[in-house]
C-alpha cells in the first residue's frame, strides 16, 4: 500500500515535516496534547523532558523544557497556529504567549 502524503509549503519560508505512522490518529495526536506522555518521549535520551504544559487550542501556548545529561534545563516555548481535536495539530516554537517572537 502506497501513501501519497499532499502536503507542500505554502511559501518559500514554511517548512513542512509529514511522516506516516502506524498508529491510531487519536492516539497520536493525544501524545502530542497531554503533558504526561510528552515529558515520557519528547527528548532523546540520555536528555529527559522534566516538564510540559499545553493550552491545547488555536492560540493556546505550550511550553517543553528538556534538560541535557547534566541538568542543564532548555526551555521550548510556542503557540499552537491549528488545532482540530483529535485529528490534527499546527504548532510552532518561532512565536511565544501572545505571539511575540521567540
């Protein structure tokens, strides 16, 4: 079975990322909105991901912190751009709370 992903930039400054995986949408998309699952695989190890918070909602903002090996924590903050409960997510870390850049 071939999957056509049809999925293109929409200028010459977006990027687009798609991957197929073998996994019920919900639960995908439910990995990406709850804070308990993200801090359980959002860094690569030997990093953990210590803390999450999500406002899951067009305009709500998220916030990953991950931390290196040796404690070191790195804050990722961003806005969710589209949300369609579970079905779809458009989120990005160019952008903080009220859509100041980061």
């Amino acid at each position: 079975m071939t999957i056509k992903l049809d999925i293109a930039p929409t200028n010459d400054r977006e990027l687009v990322l798609a991957r197929i995986i073998d996994a019920p949408r919900e639960n995908v998309y439910r990995c990406w909105t709850d804070p308990k699952l993200i801090t359980r695989w959002f860094s690569p190890k030997p990093w953990t991901t210590p803390r999450a918070e999500m406002d899951v909602r067009t305009g709500g903002s998220s916030l990953v912190v991950m931390a290196s090996p040796d404690g070191n924590e790195f804050p990722n903050p961003g806005v969710f751009l589209e949300v369609v409960p579970g079905r779809k997510i458009v989120l990005t870390d160019a952008y903080t709370e009220a859509w100041q850049p980061s």
